[in-house]
C-alpha cells in the first residue's frame, strides 16, 4: 500500500508531497532521514530507485564489476568480484574503485555505430589527496540508436583514485575505446589531455562545446577540448541534469529510473555546493555533450533542407 501511494504522488507528480510521504512512511531507515529542500533535484523520486535497485538485485540493476585488458589487439570486459567500487558518501581507505558495466556495446554488423556512446569524466589532479579525498569519474551515456533497443541511459561508470593518476588515465582510455566514445572532461585540471597526447589518443577527446559561448557570452576562454568549469556553466549543467531526470518516458515514469548506479542516485540526493559530487559532475557533462550532439544534428538537418530547397528552385 505504501508503493502503491508512491507511485500515485509520482504520476500526479507531487514531488514534494511525494518525499514527505517516504520521510513519513518510511520502507528503510534512510527514508526518515531524507533531506526534503536540499537541493534542486527530485530527492523522493530518486530515492525511490535507489529502493527499486535494492529490490531487484539482478542485471540490468546489478551493474558487472571488472576490468579492461588487452586481448589480441582488442579489449575484453574481465568479471572481478574481489574489486569494489568507491561508496559513496566516500570512505579514504576504499578509493581504488573499478569499472562497472551495466550494457555492454552495442554493434551492428561488428561495429559500434559512431556517436552511439558518449563520455563525461570529472578528473583529479594528483596521486594523493592532501585534503578531500576527490574522486575521477567516468560515466559511459548510450544516445539513440533505434527504438528497438535502449537508449538514453547509462551504461558503464568508473569512479576511484587508483594508486597513480597514470592508471586512472589510462582506464579511462580503455573504456572510452571499449566503448567507441568520446569524451567531454573538465580541463579545468590538466593531465587527461596530456596523457591522451602521449598514448596517441586524442581523438577521443571531445572538442570544446559550442553551446559555452551561449551560456557565457563574454568568455575568452577557448581551449580546443574539453569544458572549463565556471559557476555559470555548472549551474546550467545542474539544471540540465535536473531536466533530464524529469523527463517523461511514459505516464509517470522519468528519465532517472534509467539509472542504476545507486551512488550516483546517493549524490543527486545528497547534492550540495559544498562537497565533492564528481559523480554528479561526470553525468552532466554527457548530458551537455548529448545536447550538444543534438544541436549539431539539427543544424546539419535543417542545411540539408535549405540545400535541397536551393536546388529544387535553381
């Protein structure tokens, strides 16, 4: 009866009535202790699918936990059970972390369609956290394909500080290649760039988005891959990541019940301007790539047209 009562303040989309109904009627003991006003994300809803995960504790909900390793010159996905991934709210002693897969690729005839994975990955900058332990993460975002399979979701995530920033670079770059994905990081802080130039890889490497000049109209900033971080661009990211959890894919039902890497839930719900949310961070930078992408293409779209309108009336 509680589920039912949920799932009707969500389809009436009564968000906040929606948390202080779980806050009241609590399935777990975090329910009671959810923060109703904290941030601008949906906290009842989210909560919500962190449940839904507890509850369903097999694939796709179950992400499989491994690594990459090179196998005749292609990488393959290698189940580990002893690794494990970073918590959060984080505890210092487990920062290593670990590649988690929820979808493998996709391919048609062998192939992983270009433009299908996109990438956004939220750095560090050195080996030791001398003060917050700061995390890098990555998340792997599937775009449309064809309505006949999934999309719009996540479908891989690594996040952790492994012993040298060397080897987080370098999972990194093996992910995105498992992946054919390009990448959209913060070049706020150097190093990705670097080691990507060294290893030959720059191409996965996502171009500086033209959408910036829109959201800071007067920044002089131009560098050639990547995003600088600024407050203006992270707000309009947290505002697109908000839109994108709230968008309907059916009566009721929302973009974020496609998430189902439980930390990342726990930070959205957690969010605040003070602490570290390279999670949060990470997913917004592949919803401003998706948009970004999406802009492009209607833009090529829309000069075909002019170009096929040109010709019929030459």
């Amino acid at each position: 009866s509680i589920l039912e009562a949920r799932e009707k303040l969500s389809r009436a989309k009564d968000f906040d009535a929606l948390a202080s109904h779980i806050q009241n009627y609590p399935l777990t003991y975090k329910d009671a202790f959810i923060r109703t006003n904290a941030n601008i994300f949906p906290i009842g809803l989210l909560q919500n699918q962190i449940e839904f995960i507890l509850l369903n504790p097999y694939p796709p909900y179950i992400g499989e936990i491994g690594y990459l390793k090179g196998v005749n010159n292609t990488l393959e996905f290698v189940i580990d059970e002893t690794l494990k991934e970073v918590e959060f709210p984080t505890k210092s002693t487990e920062l290593k972390g670990c590649i988690t897969i929820y979808e493998h690729p996709f391919k048609v005839n062998g192939v992983i369609p270009y433009g299908l994975y996109i990438a956004g990955t939220d750095p560090y900058a050195q080996d030791v956290a001398t003060t917050s332990p700061s995390l890098g993460s990555t998340f792997i975002y599937k775009r449309f394909y064809n309505a006949a399979n999934t999309y719009d979701m996540i479908v891989a995530e690594y996040t952790g500080r492994p012993s040298t920033i060397d080897e987080y670079h370098e999972n990194v770059r093996k992910l995105l290649m498992y992946y054919n994905a390009r990448v959209l990081y913060e070049n706020n802080i150097p190093g990705l760039k670097q080691y990507f130039e060294i290893k030959n890889c720059l191409y996965l490497l996502q171009p500086q988005p033209g959408i910036i000049k829109d959201i800071v109209t007067n920044t002089l900033v131009d560098r050639k891959y990547g995003i600088h971080m600024t407050d203006k661009i992270k707000l309009y990211l947290l505002n697109e990541v908000k839109n994108w959890l709230l968008q309907e894919t059916d009566e009721g039902k929302y973009n974020l019940e496609k998430i189902y890497s439980i930390n990342l839930l726990k930070e959205l719900i957690d969010y605040n301007d003070e602490d570290n949310f390279d999670r949060v961070i990470a997913f917004g930078l592949c919803i401003l790539q998706d948009r970004e992408m999406y802009n492009l293409e209607v833009a090529e779209q829309e000069s075909k047209k002019d170009i096929m309108f040109d010709n019929f009336f030459s």
